[in-house]
C-alpha cells in the first residue's frame, strides 16, 4: 500500500468527507486554527525577544519562559488538532502539496530544536535569570525559534496557493472528485 | 469619475506579491492579538499571575501597537486588490465592524482598566469581553474566503 493510496483512503473517509464538505466546520476549524495560533505565535514572539533581551525587560526571563509554558502546549494542541483535521479533510490535495511537506519538516525540527536547547535554555532559567549577560547559546535558540516559526507560518499559507498538476487531479474510477482549497481570495 | 481598474494594482501583477503581504498580515495579527491576549489571561486571573496587570499591559503594549500598525497596512494593501469583492462580502463587513470596536475597546476600556490593576471581577469581565471581540475579528477574516 503506497503513502499515496493512505492519504487517499484518509480523505474518503466519513469524517474527511463530512468535515470538507460543511460550509459551516471546515471553516471554524481554520479559524480555530489561527485564533489558537495567535495565542500560541504571540507567547513564542515575546519569549524569544525576552530571551533576546529585546521585550519585556521587567520581567525576569524564568516567569515569561515558566508562565506562558502551560498556555503554548494549551496553544499548540489546539492548533495542531484543527492543523491535522484541516489536512486530514482534504488528504490527497496535501500529499501532492510541496508546502505541507516543508511544513512538516520545519515542524520536526521545531522538534530538534527542543531537544538541542530544552536543558540549557528553556529548563534552565533561573540560571538565565542570574547570568550577567545572555549566554550566546540562549540567543542562538532564540533566533532559531523565530526563524522556524515564521517559516512554519508562511508554508501554512502558501499551502492554499498550490495548484495539482492537471493529471493528478484526474480521479480514478469510482473515487470522489479531488476537492481543491482555492487560495482564499 | 475616475474608476480603479484593480487590473493595474501590483498585487494582482506578480504571483508572489499577494500571499506573502497575506504572511506579513497573519504574522502580525498573531503577534498584536497574541499580546493582547496575554493580558487578558491575566486580566481573567488563569495566567502570569506572579506578574501584575499593569506590569504585563506594559510590557506587551508596544508589541501589541507595533504589530497592530503591520496588520492596519497589510489589511487595506490586501483589500487593494479587489475591493468590490471584499465591499461586498459578509465576512469583511462583519470583520470590519468587530475590528473597530475592538480597537476602541482595546485603547478605551481595556488598557484603563488594566493599569488600574482591577478586582478580579471587572477583570474577568473585561479580559473576557477583550477575548471574544478579537476572536471575532479573526473568525471574520477568515470567513472573507468562505462567505
């Protein structure tokens, strides 16, 4: 069974399909998805410029980093539940999108990311807190985070900009009609 | 009379130029409705409450004010492109209305209170009506593509 014919039967589903063709859900679920995104985008914004010592300087580094921690999983759970809803409805138009691709790569190594500077930097505040200046590998994961997050959002968007070629948009005999995600205009 | 031919526009003249104003426009409205909500789970008492109101409102308002000015030039470049299309559309009407007042609300009510460090009641009161005028606004925008 080919990664193809998955993506496929994920789409034809009963719930892929309900979810797509709801005037009504499909688009709450992509509101809910960027409404949870600012949420999530503004915490991760002032924390790497905290960390940077860009942004709210009269707070110390451990209660941005400790306090905004249960909201950004709280965040990305939801975002991430209407991110896999979003694609699950529409499947096949994401398995031949280069941008959802990108996508998940920048997501994993959002992944790396977190397993490269959680000790030293994330976990590691109250040290933070006391160091003279911010240690250069603090900064480094800073921009690395603003970086792969700005990344993440613009592949999110270009998304709805790609167009399948014409052959594999031909659906098989007896398979539902691709539905394509015009770009929102 | 002269007319707008959006033919003319340079958003309608590259393939790049409209979805990456859209990226600019989403990335500062998550940043200036982020920060805003950030005040607001304080305000509503369930976030950063080893920090006071006014100390986060203080903290987060040029961020806020910075990003909101991104999204209030990106916006009517977008509109730019197709103005009819959006002049009649429910969501931009609709997200039209929800903006304006939660841009008065935000620059009235809701900074007076917060640097008033408010009685948890007037906080939930105000953080959550704050919560629910911006989350309109981007439930309208959204629904621009869908209406």
């Amino acid at each position: 069974m080919s990664l193809l014919s998955v993506f496929q039967w994920l789409q034809a589903t009963e719930f892929a399909t309900a979810l797509r063709e709801s005037a009504l859900v499909y688009p709450t679920v992509m509101a809910t998805h960027l409404t949870g995104m600012a949420l999530f985008g503004g915490m991760i914004f002032l924390t790497d410029l905290r960390i940077l010592g860009i942004a709210m300087r009269g707070t110390p580094v451990s209660d941005v980093v400790n306090q905004f921690r249960p909201w950004k999983h709280a965040g990305l759970t939801l975002v991430a539940t209407c991110g896999i809803m979003l694609a699950w409805a529409k499947a096949e138009f994401y398995y031949h999108n280069p941008f959802f691709w990108a996508k998940l790569i920048l997501l994993a190594l959002v992944g790396v990311h977190a397993m490269v500077f959680r000790k030293s930097v994330y976990k590691n505040t109250a040290e933070l807190d006391r160091a003279p200046v911010m240690p250069t590998n603090a900064k480094v994961a800073a921009c690395l985070s603003l970086l792969l997050w700005i990344s993440i959002l613009s592949m999110g968007r270009l998304i709805g900009y790609y167009e399948l070629p014409v052959q594999a948009s031909v659906p098989a005999p007896g398979q539902q009609t691709l539905l394509l995600a015009p770009a929102p205009r | 009379m002269l007319a707008y031919d959006p033919s003319t526009n340079p958003l309608n003249n590259n393939e790049w130029s409209f979805p990456l104003l859209e990226i600019i426009h989403i990335a500062s409205f998550a940043i200036s409705i982020g920060t805003i909500f950030i005040v607001d789970l304080r305000l509503l008492g369930i976030g950063m409450r080893r920090q006071s109101v006014a100390q986060l409102l203080k903290d987060t308002a040029p961020w806020t004010l910075v990003s909101l000015a991104i999204v209030l030039m990106s916006g009517p470049l977008i509109f730019s492109s197709d103005p009819n299309l959006y002049l009649h559309n429910p969501g931009f009407i609709f997200k039209m209305e929800a903006l304006l007042v939660a841009i008065v609300y935000n620059y009235t009510v809701h900074s007076r209170v917060a640097r008033s460090n408010p009685s948890p009641v007037l906080g939930k009161l105000v953080g959550g009506i704050s919560v629910a005028l911006w989350v309109s606004v981007v439930f309208g925008g959204l629904f621009i593509a869908f209406t």
